[in-house]
C-alpha cells in the first residue's frame, strides 16, 4: 500500500508525537493562612451535617408555655404576675400571655396616616448568608395592607394548593428526590416572588419583562399536586404548612422569594396601636409621670379608661413601679417607646436578643398569626447559638464580628436543635402577648397581613444579665442604649423600691465590682503618670435620681473612643483633642501622646460609691429572703401545648387586611393615640434614638425623625428561573 502524503507534502502514515506523561500528585490547596483551611474543614463539616433534612423535625419542636391570667391578674401590674410565671416561663426563653375573656382594647393605629413608612426589602431564600437587608418601598399603612394581602392570596392560590389532603405523599417523594439532587421529569423549577409589586390578586402580576411564568408543584408524570390551582374555599393555609414551605425556601431556596417588612415603625408617625394615658404612664403623655394621679384608684377591667391606663398597653408598661426603665425620663424608641410593625407573609424577625438583655414584650393588635421560635437565655443555650453562627458562617462573621446584632440572619430550628442548642415555639394569634426574657434568642416569621407593637421592661432580676450584655457591647464598641453604669446606681438612689434580699444582694454585688475596678484603674493610671485634675476642675455632677434628657445628651458627649462605654465614673483625656475621651481601660488606645500630656477626670468620689453600697446592704437586711408563689400547673401547661400543637395542624390562616381598603372613617375610641401623631408640639418630650439608628460617628439626633417619600421601586413580581 503506497503512503498517503497531506497537501503539504508530508508523509501522513508517520505516527503522531506522544504527550510526555505527567506523574500524579495529590492535591495539596495553597492556604494563605491557617483561618482559610479551618474555614474549609469547618464548611465541610458542616456539609457532613447537613446531608439530610428532616423535614418532620420542625413538627417535634416543643410548643413553649402560654398562660391564662384571670381578670384580677390584668387589673394589676403586669409584672408582678410576670415574677409569679418567672420560673417556669424563662426556662423556655419566651412565653404566652392569652389575655382574659372580656379583654378588647381599641385599636388605636392612625390608618389614614398620610405619611409612608420605609421597609425593609428581605430575601426570604437568603436569609442564612447573614446578608443586610436592603430598603424596600415606601407605603402608607393601607397600602401596605393592600400589598400584603394579595400577596398572601397569590400565594395561596398557586402554592397552598400542594398541601390539600391526598397530595402530601407526592410531595413529600418530591421533595426527597429534589433534596438528594434527584432532577426528573418532575422537576419543579425555582421561582422568583416578590411581595411588594403584587397589586391585584384576580390576575397575574407584570413583571418587568412584562412575560408572565409560574411553576406549581408536579408529581414523576408531570400532573399538578392537589389539582393544581383551587379556590380559595378548598385549600387549607394552615400554620405547619406555611412553616414548611418557609424553611423549605429558607434551606433549599425552593422558590426565591422577596418581601417588605414594616419593621420599627417610629409610633410618633401613625400611633401607637395602645390609646394613650392621661394619667402620665406613658413617655408619649403630655403629663408624664406626674404624681397628681398616684392616688386614684385603678381603672375597672375592659372600660375605656382602663385601655388607656392599664400597665399592660406597652406605652404604659416600661414605667410599672416594679420596672426599673421608670428611672428613665428620656424616650427611646424601641425600648421605653413602642415600637409598631407591620408584616407580610413570611416577613421575617430574625434570631436576637434584646438590647442590654432586657425582657420584651410583644402584642399582636391584628391580623395573620406570627409564628415564634425561643431559646433560653441561660449562657449554655445562647453560647450555643452564638456557636451555630460561627460554625455556619465562619467567613461572614470573621469580616462582621458582631453580626447577630444585625438581626439579618436566620438558621432553622432543625440545625439548632441538630448543634444541642434548646428550642421552643409558640403561635402568636391577634389579642395575645409574647414576652421575652433576659438573653433568650429569639425570632420567627408573619403568616400573612398584621400589626403588632413591642417595647422594652426590666426587672430588678435583669442585673446580672445587664453586666454581661454591657461587656459584650464593650467588646464589639457597641453602643449602649443607655448608661449601664447610671441605672444601677439610681436603682441604689431608689433603694426603698428594692423589694427582696436577692435583688439587694445582687445589686451590692455590682456596685462593688464596678468600684473596685474603678479604683484599680485609677491608681495603676496615676502611677503611670496621668494627671488627677479633678480637684483643680468643677465637672457637673451625675444625676442619680433619674436619666432625663440633658443627662443623656451628656453621656452621649462622653463615650470611650475604643469600646463605646459612657464613662459614667471618670474618664481620660489628653491635651492633643478636646472631644475625645477614653475609659480607663482603654487609655493607652487614645493617641500617641506622652503620658504626661494624659489627666483624669473623675465625676464620682470613692465616698459616693460607699455611701451607695451601704444603702443597699442595710435595705437587704431589712427585708427577708423571697418566697413567690409560682401558681402555675405542669398539667394544665401540658393541656394547653396540645391545643396549640392542634391549632397548628386545622387553623386556617386569614388573608384578609388589617382594616378595609377602601378610604373609610377610622373606628377607634375617643382618646386614642392621635395624641402621638401630633406629638411635634414643643410641649411633648422628644425622642432620643436608638443605638441602631446613630452616625457612623456614634452622634445622636434627638429630634424626632420625620420619614420622606420617594418614588415606589420598579420591582419584577414573578419570573421563573430555569436554570438548574
């Protein structure tokens, strides 16, 4: 056979050259630091864990305690019935408050506020990257409730139907098969929903495409689960389903779902939900805390008078004589002001804790139920949640330490319990309480269109949990939402309110702590060479009967540059700035300075620190050890967990607004909060900010916030993501 030659003349039968044979290696990844390779044996692990949901285990969460106080419980302060249930509740981290029958306060909200309220824009499927939230639109409070409610019936309609009896099966393989990678002919595609540009519910939503897609559960044959989109009338919206498919969209990103979230709504804008006292409980009152009412005798239950001057309206509870927030005559939003929020379908409240570790309280004016998730505050449970934070997202909390007080982020129960940390959940429907108590993690998710307020208490157990979450904050530079140092001791001034042994032994406690280390520091300062100025400079004493507004303006002004930490005692300055001042911890941080140009202020004498220990002590020998009578029944709590865990099963979750659409006259009692709305009058105390909502400079602004309109955002309502 002759040779075949290519067109260049080449003899084509020569065989080709051979590639050279590289010997194998194993692969050996280049880490820049050890960090990055424990990040990766960490996410691998995590991976390990995480090889199978249990789907059924959100279903074996224990339904935490509610309770039923009768009407002589809720003609009284609310926290002394809160000290009787202290035992059992705290246990569990959160509780429920089911008020008695007779109880229906007025609802006190300002629907036809003129003035939008920003929200924030949530991706519900992201919720555990630990990502911000971003603004979402802008709405008056019925056009929210109009977004919102057709947003619930959309998804009713076109995803509830699944859950009708005889397709649970099929969508349990589904879901399995999806889960293991499983991708058939009856693979469900991932859809994009968003909340907040849904505007009629009897026809599908433009998106910006302006092509309309859905994509609705299938079995292997490609037939739709339940039969696909039913009427209203036929398909049961119950709790455990709408749970599921939140953690589904949570933990497998089933669907991509955006919605906007009214959340810390400043109550000055549209109301408190609560009418306000005349009697001056509440910061929001024209009167406050004017002693020409002390005598007069409480309110009959469920009158109208009693609605405005109960202890157990929020704007009232904050200054109980058993709260210790009553020493504050400063309003905070959110914390001795009520916060108002207005939610969605699946609008999340992310895993938090309170500020300074204090209790809350929350209550559901109307609407939709929340579903609660809770954690006991004991330091083995929120470490443990802490852990799960870290171990999940190591990367993320390595650039942002402090990320769980962005309350952005949301991890399942199932992974807590999975990491040995306790949980608890409750379904909170319209009329009921949820308290919270100090250090307990909590969070959950609206079912559908309400409203709801929470504001903060304290008890005088709070203080040891109070020292902890003041050095978390100095670890983190966290601002303080008030003076740690400046409540305990005008809770010393207070010292006839000190009402058991226990709390004047605890309070001595720290009142001793912190002298002995204000000592300490001073001495070993001024042995290095910090000049004592005090005695050649008038400072202005600290007020210790109460934190009104010109105290608070003053610790503003004298914040550590470090660690954030109102130098309520003394502080260090240097001759290099005027304004900058340092705690004694953190001195050496200041500035580069000789210690020599370095002096001390000191505002509290180590005799008024005595003085004050002594007044406790002696108080503590007067009273007797506490013996409070817990009345609570195990059984009764038993009995009252199963008919939750039942309604959880049957009850069909509402989808209707928290008030009629249509421009009507607003139905609400006499004195309602309106007072609120017209609180810009000079006469009305102003409202100091939360830590939260400071400059970057850590500067406050006390005036109240007035909230700007803007043009809605061009959003897409649904498309569909066929990529795999």
């Amino acid at each position: 056979m002759s040779s075949l030659n290519n067109s260049d003349g080449g003899d084509m039968s020569a065989p080709p050259a051979k590639r050279i044979r590289v010997p194998t290696q194993n692969f050996a990844p280049d880490f820049e630091t050890a960090e990055d390779q424990r990040m990766l044996e960490q996410a691998l692990a995590n991976s390990r864990k995480d090889t199978v949901r249990d789907v059924e285990s959100l279903t074996n969460i224990p339904f935490g305690p509610t309770f039923y106080p009768t009407r002589e419980d809720f003609s009284g302060d609310p926290l002394i019935y809160l000290e009787k249930i202290r035992s059992v509740a705290e246990k569990y981290g959160i509780c429920k408050i089911v008020p008695p029958e007779g109880w229906n306060p007025p609802f006190a909200v300002n629907l036809d506020c003129p003035k939008k309220f920003q929200t924030k824009d949530q991706s519900i499927h992201r919720l555990q990257e630990g990502i911000s939230f971003g603004d979402g639109t802008e709405y008056t409070v019925r056009e929210y409730q109009k977004m919102a409610t057709a947003w619930s019936k959309k998804w009713k309609r076109r995803y509830s139907a699944s859950h009708t009896p005889g397709a649970a099966e099929e969508q349990n393989v589904e879901r399995k098969e999806k889960e293991v990678g499983a991708i058939g002919d009856g693979y469900v595609p991932s859809t994009t929903v968003s909340s907040s540009a849904v505007t009629n519910t009897d026809e599908a939503p433009v998106t910006s495409s302006s092509t309309v897609q859905s994509s609705e559960p299938t079995n292997k044959n490609g037939m739709k689960l339940g039969g696909g989109i039913q009427s209203e009338e036929t398909i049961i919206m119950s709790p455990e389903n709408l749970e599921r498919d939140y953690w589904d969209i949570v933990e497998t990103q089933s669907h991509e779902v955006d919605v906007d979230y009214g959340n810390d709504i400043d109550t000055s804008e549209v109301g408190s939900g609560f009418p306000i006292s005349q009697r001056g409980r509440s910061v929001n009152s024209p009167n406050f805390q004017k002693s020409e009412h002390d005598d007069l005798p409480e309110p009959e239950f469920g009158t109208e008078e009693y609605y405005r001057e109960t202890f157990w309206n929020l704007n009232n509870i904050p200054n109980s004589k058993n709260s210790v927030l009553r020493h504050l005559k400063v309003g905070i939003n959110g914390i001795n002001v009520p916060w108002l929020y207005f939610g969605c379908l699946f609008s999340t409240f992310c895993w938090h804790n309170e500020d300074n570790y204090m209790y809350s309280i929350n209550y559901h004016h109307r609407g939709a139920p929340k579903q609660w998730y809770g954690v006991p505050g004991t330091k083995q449970d929120a470490d443990g949640v802490e852990r799960v934070f870290k171990n999940y997202l190591s990367m993320k909390m390595r650039d942002v330490p402090d990320l769980l007080h962005h309350i952005t982020t949301s991890f399942s129960p199932r992974i807590l319990n999975q990491e040995g940390v306790r949980v608890c959940k409750l379904l909170q429907h319209a009329g009921e309480f949820i308290v919270t108590f100090p250090r307990a993690f909590h969070g959950g998710f609206s079912l559908g269109p309400n409203c709801g307020e929470a504001v903060n208490f304290a008890l005088h157990d709070w203080i040891p949990h109070a020292v902890d979450a003041n050095e978390r904050y100095r670890t983190f530079a966290r601002p303080s939402v008030f003076s740690h140092d400046r409540l305990v001791y005008t809770m010393a001034h207070w010292v006839q309110e000190l009402r058991t042994k226990e709390i004047c032994s605890s309070l001595a406690r720290e009142l001793r702590r912190l002298k002995n280390e204000e000592l300490l520091l001073r001495a070993k300062l001024i042995k290095a060479g910090v000049r004592d100025v005090s005695n050649d400079v008038t400072l202005p004493p600290n007020r210790l009967d109460q934190l009104d507004e010109e105290s608070a303006d003053y610790d503003d002004k004298r914040l550590c540059h470090s660690c954030k930490h109102i130098c309520f005692f003394s502080a260090v300055c240097c001759e290099c700035s005027e304004s900058k001042v340092s705690c004694l911890r953190h001195s050496h941080y200041m500035c580069r300075c000789s210690v020599k140009r370095k002096y001390l202020l000191i505002w509290t004498k180590e005799t008024e620190m005595n003085d004050a220990i002594t007044r406790v002590e002696r108080r503590g020998e007067e009273l007797s050890n506490s013996h409070v009578v817990s009345f609570v029944d195990d059984d009764l709590l038993e009995e009252y967990a199963t008919k939750d865990r039942n309604r959880h099963k049957t009850y069909n979750v509402p989808v209707d607004p928290i008030c009629a659409l249509e421009e009507v006259p607003q139905l609400v009692s006499s004195a309602t909060s309106s007072i609120a709305s017209a609180r810009s009058s000079s006469a009305s105390p102003e409202l100091k900010q939360h830590p939260d909502q400071m400059t970057s400079q850590g500067e406050h602004t006390f005036s109240v916030q007035q909230s700007t309109t803007s043009e809605p955002l061009d959003e897409s309502v649904v498309k569909v993501d066929q990529s795999v």
